[in-house]
C-alpha cells in the first residue's frame, strides 16, 4: 500500500511536471524551467534509489530463495534416507515375525510331544522310568539306564529352557524393532513438517519477488520519463538562455563572500549532510554567518530571484554567453528578476532556507544550463 501511494505520488508529479504551462516572461520562465528541472532531478534521484533498494531486495530474496532449495533438497535427501530406513524396518519385523511364530510353533510341537510322552509313561506303568531301571539286566546296565534316563530328562528341559529363551528373545527384538520404528516414524513427521515450512516461506519469497519485479518495472519506467524530461527541461533552458543578448567578458568572477573562504563542501561526490545519501555536489558550499551580503561574481542580469525548493531563497544571475551563477539559501533577497546588477554588487543575504543544516552559500556555476566546477572561475 506504501508503495503504491509513493508510486502514485511519483506518477502525479511526473503529470503536473510535464503539463505546467511556460511563463510568457522570458526570465520567469526560466527561473521557472529551472525550478521544474531541480524537482525532476530530485525525483529522479529518489526513483533511481528506489530501484536500488528495490533491486537489493530482490537479490536478498533470491539469495533466500537459493538458500531454501539447498535445505528443501537436503530435506528431501533426509526423507529418502527415512522412507528406506522404514522399509528396511519393516522388512526385518516382518521377519521377526515368522521367526517368532516359527519359534511358538516349534514350542509347541516340542512341548505337546514333551507331554505326551510323560502320558504315555504315566498311562504304561511298564515303561515307566522305574520300570526301566528295575529291568537292568545287570548294575552296569543299571547305570547306563539311569544315565540315559537321566540325559532324556535334562534334554527336554535343556530344550523348553532354550525355546522359551528364544521365543522371549524374539519378542525383545520385535518390541526394539518397533520402538525403532516409532523413532524413524517421528522423524520423518517432523521432516515433513520443516518440508512444508520451507515449502511455504519459498512460496511467499517467490510471490513477494514477482512483486518486486513489477515494482522494478514501475521504477525504470519512472526514471526513463523523468529523465526525458529532465532532458527536454534542460534543452528548454539552453535555448531560452541562448536568446540572452549579453556577452560573458571572461574576467575571473569576485569571490561571492569576501573574507570567508574556508568552505564547507566542495563540488563533486559526498554525503547528504540532511539525507545521509551519497549525492553530487553540484556547487560549493561557503559558511558565514546570517545576515552577511552575497556578492554577484561578475556584471549580469537578474533571471530569478525567490523560493526555489531545496534551494531556499535563491537567486541566479545571467552572465551572457550561457554562463550563469546561482547564490542559494539566503535569509533575504535584494535584487528582482530583471534587474541588471554590476560584479561586487549584493544581492541577497546568508542563511539556512530551504535543505540546509546550517548558514552558508551555496554557489554553482552553469555553463548552457549545466553545472560546473565554480573554482575555474576565480582567481587563484
């Protein structure tokens, strides 16, 4: 919804930028064409970091998006390992299973023939052990008898003992089995948990990028027609500067405020000392105290004297020949539009108007409407 309205901010004021009618007074409508070209290089500015911005959020959520297929493809590779993990399991208790039915089986085959024959010996007294013992044909037969009697009994027991153990075993198994599988089972539920999360975040990234880049779209749209008209605004001011009958002499301009010289930012790149952006200086920027008179830096005529945005109190000076000088955020300006003022003259007083942190005096030099280094100009 921010967005939107900024867009729609930015669309409004591309309109009303494009559409104002021309001023019919020739230094009013440049004063006035500058003004307008000030505005559009200032939303210019703001497009073209919007879609900074705009493009750094996408390649952050790219990078999210890059991020989240690695762990969905180890996620994936996790639930492989899980679902083979499950099967194997499953193949081993099934296993267990016929083991241990196997093992009940045998029990009981044993044990029913355990049983019958103490009921048989119970039922046919003559076969007893007894019985077999008091048939020995001699002592030594008596012993090899009672041995192997003996033997029979510890067998069978030796036998019940064994089965039981392993059956009892069997059935540890299986529950370990089980319990392992229970244990892989919750694994699994809580990989295909993290899946869908992940699932889901990457579907929002990939809506949020879709629209990020209708909003990168909207953005080089913007600035494509804000530099076409910046362009047009520009080529609007050379012409009407051009028709200016006064000739440039080509003497080194007077310094705007004798006795300070130290300055405060020069022309070129630096930071915005309100907006705290990197920014092109476009002249240079001369502290001293409120109230001071500004000089005009050489002979020329008055083109436009007031309240330019960002620029405060301004006023810009026409030296013939394409050059002019721009004197911005004055307390108070002396001079009109139309005016003639003669080099050393003061025309406006230093202060803090418009974008500014503190009293100076922002000097440019324009060549045909563009701006330069105001150094060249004086003397060294």
């Amino acid at each position: 919804m921010e967005k939107g309205i900024k867009r729609g901010l930015i669309i409004l004021m591309v309109i009303i930028l494009g559409s104002a009618p021309f001023f019919t007074v020739w230094a009013d409508s440049v004063s006035d064409k500058k003004n307008k070209l000030e505005d559009v290089k200032s939303n210019l500015k703001n497009a073209k970091e919007s879609l900074r911005k705009t493009k750094e959020e996408k390649e952050s959520i790219m990078h999210n998006i890059g991020e989240l297929d690695s762990e969905l493809e180890k996620v994936k590779g996790y639930l492989q390992d899980i679902e083979s993990q499950l099967k194997t399991l499953e193949a081993e208790m099934n296993q267990k299973q016929e083991e241990l039915e196997l093992a009940e089986d045998e029990r009981e085959i044993q044990y029913e023939a355990f049983k019958d024959r103490l009921k048989y010996m119970y039922m046919n007294k003559k076969v007893g052990y007894m019985q077999v013992l008091l048939h020995s044909k001699n002592f030594s037969d008596f012993l090899n008898r009672v041995d192997v009697i003996s033997k029979i009994v510890e067998y069978d027991q030796k036998l019940m003992k064994n089965m039981k153990e392993n059956e009892e075993k069997i059935k540890n198994q299986k529950q370990e089995l089980k319990d392992k599988q229970g244990e892989v089972a919750l694994v699994r539920k809580h990989q295909l948990g993290i899946k869908h999360s992940i699932e889901e975040t990457m579907e929002e990234k990939e809506i949020a990028l879709m629209e990020l880049d209708e909003d990168e779209l909207t953005w080089m749209k913007l600035i494509k027609e804000e530099e076409e008209i910046s362009k047009q605004l520009e080529k609007e001011i050379i012409e009407l500067t051009k028709r200016s009958k006064r000739v440039y002499s080509g003497e080194k301009f007077e310094w705007p405020l004798p006795g300070y010289y130290t300055l405060s930012s020069t022309y070129g790149g630096r930071v915005h000392p309100i907006y705290g952006k990197q920014e092109f200086h476009t002249g240079i920027d001369i502290p001293a105290p409120k109230g001071v008179g500004v000089l005009a830096a050489a002979d020329g005529e008055v083109i436009a004297s007031g309240y330019i945005n960002g620029y405060g109190y301004t006023v810009i000076i026409d030296h013939g020949s394409g050059v002019s000088t721009l004197y911005a955020h004055n307390s108070q300006l002396v001079v009109s539009v139309g005016q003639v003022v003669k080099r050393g003259q003061v025309i406006s007083k230093v202060g803090s108007t418009g974008n500014s942190t503190g009293n100076h005096s922002h000097f440019e030099v324009r060549i045909n409407g563009n701006h330069t280094n105001p150094m060249q100009y004086f003397s060294k």
